[in-house]
C-alpha cells in the first residue's frame, strides 16, 4: 500500500476527473492522499474533497506564496475551523517561509509563528514549505518550542539540514525532485538519511516527473518516485514500502484502512 502526503487535489485541473482519479489510485493501491490548503479560499474545497473519499484527508494552512489575499481574521478563522475539525483534519499546513515569495519576509515570519502557535494549541503537526530559509525556519521552531513535528515539504537540502529538522520530530517528503538524473545532493541525501525519517509525495499538480515537465503532475505517481527510489536504497521494496507506509501514520493521525 502507498500515501501521498502532499497534493492538491483542490487546484482546478482536477475538477472534472477526481472520481475516476480515485478509482485509479484504489486500483494502484494508493490507499491515502493528504491535501493541504494554501489560502483560506481553499479550506472549504479541501474540506470538501475529503469528506467525499474515504482515502483523502486534508490539512488547513496559509500558504506563503498566498499572504497576498491574507485578513488577520483569517488566523481566527483558522483557529475555530481546528477547534472543530473532525478526524480527516490531520495537520496545519501548508506554511512556511519562501525567499522567492513576493510577500516580504517580515509579514511571512509573523504568519508563520501564528500559525505555529495554533498548532501547538491544537497539538497538530505542521505541512512545512521552506525555501532557501532554513536556518531561520530552524530558529523559529526552536524559540516557539513547537514539538508537534510534521513534514518538511519537497526536502531538497543536505544531510545535516536534514538531520536538523529529523531531531524536531519531522518527516522529509521525497518527490519527483529525486527522478532527476542531475539532483545528485538530493538523491545522495535520500539514500543516506535513515528510512524513518522519508514520506513520499507528488506535490500534484506541480514538479512533474523528469521527462514529464509540461505535463502535470497526479498522485498516481507516488509509484514511479516509489520506484526511483529503491534504486536509491539499499532495502527490499517490501521493506521499503512497508516502512515508509508506517512513516505516514506516526506522524498524522491517519484512520485504518
């Protein structure tokens, strides 16, 4: 059995298609898909999606490439929507911070520690977006003491990076980031890192497969990732998948199949 930990299966190119894109994930034996938020337009969607399929669970967020259509109600919004979230509601998230996000960096950092602090009440694990922003992400969840963990997102950084955000209790995803030939620090990074600390993920419909740019990207290719992987790794493929499987339910409260 295999999860995608991270899609958005709210973006409009699914729309027309996700009855039969959840048939071919059962038929595939993809058997959970995680979907989080990037604005609050998108919590009532995602919301949506995961009470119409049993496989899918959702995360609630702010998203730092989305602060342009922020409120400050937004994080009370947020806060309440938690308070009363039923079990498909497994973190918060997506959030971050992005040195390419064209919201400056002040506004981000403070979103960000809001939204920490909301999980921290709620004892949620986070859906972590970090680019090029590391050592301050690092700083931050120390000083906010936040010790929910989660998962840092499309992980492409060093082995001691990644040993950084692995002792705050966090997961890395591993995406299609690895099927390129020429990402040699991630592949050497994801063949070395200890196999409790990996989650898959697409990031559908973004970072499409290598030979795939231009087209998008779907859950269902949670299996070629799965597959470059193995060669990656000195496990069995049934070690692998099984181990990666359980990855995903320590970290969010997922229901048994």
């Amino acid at each position: 059995m295999f999860t995608d930990s991270h899609c958005h299966l709210d973006f409009p190119c699914f729309s027309h298609e996700l009855d039969d894109l959840f048939e071919a994930l059962k038929s595939k034996e993809i058997t959970k898909v995680v979907i989080p938020a990037t604005q609050a337009s998108s919590w009532e969607p995602v919301q949506k999606i995961a009470s119409r399929y049993p496989s899918a669970f959702y995360a609630l967020g702010i998203h730092p490439h989305f602060l342009t259509s922020f409120k400050s109600q937004d994080l009370e919004t947020l806060n309440s929507l938690l308070k009363n979230r039923n079990n498909k509601c497994i973190a918060l998230g997506e959030i971050g911070l992005d040195k390419f996000a064209t919201t400056n960096l002040q506004q981000q950092e403070w979103v960000f520690i809001e939204q920490l602090k909301i999980a921290q009440q709620h004892q949620l694990p986070i859906i972590l977006h970090c680019v090029k922003m590391q050592g301050r992400v690092l700083t931050i969840l120390k000083q906010q003491k936040f010790n929910y963990g989660g998962v840092y997102h499309a992980f492409s950084g060093s082995i001691e990076i990644a040993n950084e955000f692995i002792k705050l209790g966090f997961k890395l995803g591993v995406g299609a980031v690895i099927t390129y030939p020429n990402s040699t620090k991630t592949r050497t990074t994801f063949s070395l890192l200890p196999l409790e600390s990996l989650l898959l993920e697409t990031d559908a419909p973004d970072m499409p497969l290598y030979q795939q740019q231009g087209k998008y990207n779907t859950p269902l290719n949670i299996l070629p990732i799965f597959e470059c992987l193995t060669t990656l790794r000195q496990e069995s493929k049934t070690q692998l998948a099984t181990q990666l499987y359980n990855n995903m339910h320590k970290i969010f409260a997922l229901s048994d199949d």
